[in-house]
C-alpha cells in the first residue's frame, strides 16, 4: 500500500467514526486466566518438563551442586570435542569437563567457525512451563544469539527460579528491544507429506537441564 492510499484509508475511516462520542469509560475488562496450571514450582518444573519432552528435547535433572556432573555427561554422550561458551558462563559449569576445546563467544566466533564446532553451553532469560518454551534474550551467561542456532547440540541450563507459568507470566518480564530466541524443542521443520526434519534451522539436539531440587 503506498503512503496515498494509505491516507486515504485512514481518512474513510475517521470519517466513518466522526459521529461516534468519545468517552472517558475504562476499556473493556476480559476476564482470561493468566495461566492454567498451578503455580507452586514442583507443578511449573513438572509441566515444563513434560512439555519440552513433548517437543523431543531431551530433559535432565540436577540440583545446583549436580550440574557440573550433568553437564560433563551430557558433552560425553553427544561425543563433543568442541564447545563454545559465554563469556560470563559461570565457571563451575565447566568444573567436571575435561578433554573439550573451549571456545568463548565473541566476533571472532563468526558463523563459518561455529559450524565446524559440536556443542553450545548457555543459560536462558527464562521458560515457559505451559508451551515448553525457553526463552533466551543475549543476557547474562547466554552469550549472542548465533551461539544456540549454528552448533549442532544445544545444552541450556533453566534455573527452577527462571521457570513462569504461561505467556502472560513471562513477557512482563522481557525486554522486548533485546534479541530474543524462543526455542521449544530442537530445530524442526516438516514438508508438505509432514515427513519431519530435525537441524534446519537450528539445533538437532537440545538438552535442557532443570536445575532445582532432585524430582520425588
């Protein structure tokens, strides 16, 4: 639409409001849940869980003096030799790692690099227990937003703390100038026979660790 028709359609439309009072009356109230589950943190961890299994990442649990453990497993099992990090990753992190070459994030660490390398190491910005979403926004101990979408396996570390019931819990609590990434399992895409292909645009693995007390 040019900048003409666009006025012209913006007056039509003043014109067809011209008899309408104004009026200082609040808008109208809709009276939407704001979430729908619990919201004490076993049942946000639980449904978090099951939802990002759904979307087949693959989900583990540790508490906070576990995780170093976990994240050493987990690099083992997808046979990583290379990692890129943060820069402000926390270093305990790494504490139980051993045998990787460590890469930090930074414009050195152009596209071209980060796909000869096997993993990426983040935190996030927070998750969404009810649609399995993690949400990263280049915050603290995530590193730039290319970190998590060129490496072949993802692991992202969700504090119990950063996990919110629903949207509306969660995008109060974005900055919406910065680069966010919102992730639900590992990249995926189906053609028109929905034949599903895992990698295209991102990841083929995502393993998320759920760091909070050890599950009942």
């Amino acid at each position: 639409m040019t900048t003409d028709s666009r006025e012209r359609v913006l007056a039509r439309i003043r014109t067809a409001l011209g008899d309408v009072p104004a009026t200082d009356e609040p808008p109208l109230r809709r009276g939407y849940l704001p979430a729908h589950v619990t919201e004490d943190r076993p049942t946000l961890l639980a449904v978090l869980a099951e939802n990002l299994a759904e979307y087949r990442a693959h989900v583990n649990h540790a508490t906070p003096q576990q995780l170093p453990e976990v994240i050493g497993r987990l690099l083992r099992e997808h046979d990583t030799r290379s990692l890129a990090v943060p820069a402000d990753l926390p270093p305990g992190w790494l504490s139980a790692v051993g045998g990787v070459r460590m890469l930090t994030d930074g414009p050195a660490l152009t596209a071209e690099r980060l796909d000869g390398i096997d993993s990426a190491l983040t935190g996030c910005a927070l998750a969404v227990a009810e649609t399995g979403t993690i949400v990263l926004d280049a915050g603290p101990g995530q590193g730039r937003r290319i970190l998590t979408l060129v490496p072949d396996h993802h692991i992202c570390v969700v504090r119990a703390d950063q996990v919110v019931a629903s949207l509306p819990r969660a995008l109060p609590l974005l900055d919406p100038t910065r680069p966010q990434t919102w992730i639900s399992g590992p990249s995926a895409t189906s053609d028109i026979e929905l034949d599903r292909v895992e990698g295209v645009h991102g990841p083929r693995r995502l393993d998320v660790v759920l760091v909070g007390e050890a599950p009942r």
